[in-house]
C-alpha cells in the first residue's frame, strides 16, 4: 500500500494566500512590510538562497531591501548595519543569511538583530520564549514542519517522534514544537548509538542529516505506515536529494515528504508569514 506524499509546494501556496490576506490589511492601516536581507561574499549556493527570497516576497507584494556586503567586512562593520535596521522604522524583518566568514561570529550577529525583527527565530531572546512555548516568531523550517502536520491534519499527541538533527536552526527548535504538541521526542545526532532501532519504534522520523556518505534512511529502519518528513538536502549523482529514497519509503510509510518539493517551499513560505507577524508586532496590530 502506497503512502501520501506530503507536497510541499501546495501546503505553501496556502500559507501565501493567507500571507498575501494579511498584507492587503497590514497595508490599509498604512504598513508595508518590508524584509531586509544581508548576504556576505560571493557563495553561489547563499546567493541563490536569497535570490528566491527576495522573488517569494516580490510574489506576495512584501517590500525587500537587498545588503550585499564584501567577504572582508568586519564584525563592527556587520553591527553597525544591523543596528542601522534595528533602527528603520520601514524594515519590519532582517535575514542574515547564513554561514558568514570566519571573522564575523554567527551568534554575535544574530544576537544582534532586533527580536521584533528576527525572522528567523534566532535571537536569544526568541529561543527563550520559544523554549517557554511563549514564541511569537519562530525557525521558519521547524514552523513550517509543523504547518504540514496541521494541513494533513495529523495528530501529534502521544506519538514517539524522533529528530536526526540537534542543529539550532532544526533540530532544537523543532523538538519543542513537538513537544508543546504532547508528542514523545527523541533526538538523535552522530553519537547515537542503536539509531535503526530508535527509528523503527518511532511513529514519525524527521530526518535532517544532508550526507548520504554518512548516513541514508532506508525502508528497514521505519515501522509500516510511519511518517518520514524529510529535511535534508544534499546532491547524488547530480541530483537534488534528501537523506532517503522517496520511491522506496513511500511504500512502506502511511505520509513522506520528498526532496524537492517537500519541506523546502515551507521554510520561504515561513519566512513571509514571519515578516508579515513582525510588521504587525511594528504597529501593535490584532492578526
């Protein structure tokens, strides 16, 4: 029996109507959104990352103000322009896109940011509220994960879910998603030992490793009718993958999500509904 493919692409078309509903508000009580994005140096994989940030705002009428700064800039440099945009009363969302060179600190930079204005949930100050399930802006990724159970209407109570991720931008935000849902989580990362088996007792595997050197989720390590989201991306014989065979864990799985067209699109569509929530936190407006 064939499972259901998560799509992506149609959950974040839903998050945009929704998004584009409260821009038409935002804007007849005077407010435009607008995102501000700062890309350093030259890397073509961060360049392209932006680029379609900047065409996903375009496309539901949220303003972008496009900093791209040299590979040399210093760390004194970076805050000054960030406290410039902590400061513009027009930027409602700034995005650093990350990872940043060598002499600029990622923590440094993104504690930086504004919370008001952190659209990536990255601060201190929001991985705290998030941790206290008292969050307003929140991971893009991991919020976006969490819409697709929604939009599928999958029950996350009680189910022994287990991440293959602990980093700051997944895995740990994403397991207090999950756990202010009532779900049971474990998080597994390269030291885990018996992985296959912590898998194979889970109801739901949300995997994010992005190294099929390293590591492949295979239909033996998931009990039948499990539900694989998978995070990852990577390249394989030169095409786009996760960390599993899309084709072969659907057989198996009741829900899986595939790469591409699966959890990526969610993470854009994340990113506008979190510029859209920060502009109203700019003009204290009720969503």
């Amino acid at each position: 029996m064939v499972g259901i493919k998560i799509d992506g692409v149609l959950v974040a078309s839903s998050v945009k109507d929704r998004v584009r509903k409260a821009i038409v508000e935002l804007k007849s009580q005077g407010i435009e959104p607008c995102l501000a994005t700062i890309l350093v140096g030259d890397n073509p994989a961060s360049a392209t990352y932006v680029r379609n940030k900047h065409k996903a705002c375009a496309e539901v009428g949220i303003l972008t103000k496009d900093h791209k700064l040299p590979p040399t800039i210093s760390q004194e440099e970076m805050n000054e322009l960030l406290d410039s945009l902590n400061s513009d009363n027009l930027v409602h969302g700034i995005l650093v896109q990350i990872p940043l060179p060598d002499q600029l600190g990622e923590f440094e930079t993104t504690s930086r940011i504004s919370p008001i204005k952190d659209v990536d949930g990255l601060t201190p100050y929001n991985v705290g509220l998030l941790s206290l399930g008292r969050a307003i802006l929140k991971p893009c990724t991991p919020s976006g994960i969490i819409e697709l159970f929604d939009y599928y209407n999958i029950d996350l109570e009680g189910k022994n879910i287990v991440i293959i991720n602990r980093s700051n931008l997944l895995g740990k935000p994403l397991y207090h998603l999950l756990l202010q849902r009532n779900a049971t989580v474990t998080t597994c990362h390269s030291k885990t030992k018996n992985l296959e088996k912590i898998c194979q007792n889970s109801d739901i595997i949300i995997t994010g490793v992005g190294d099929r050197t390293r590591f492949t989720l295979i239909p033996e390590m998931i009990r039948d009718n499990a539900i694989v989201i998978d995070v990852a991306i990577t390249h394989l014989d030169g095409k786009l993958v996760g960390d599993c065979d899309f084709d072969k864990i659907i057989q198996k799985a009741s829900y899986a999500s595939p790469v591409p067209g699966g959890v990526g699109p969610m993470t854009i569509a994340m990113l506008l509904k979190n510029t859209v929530t920060a502009a109203s936190l700019s003009g204290n407006v009720r969503r």
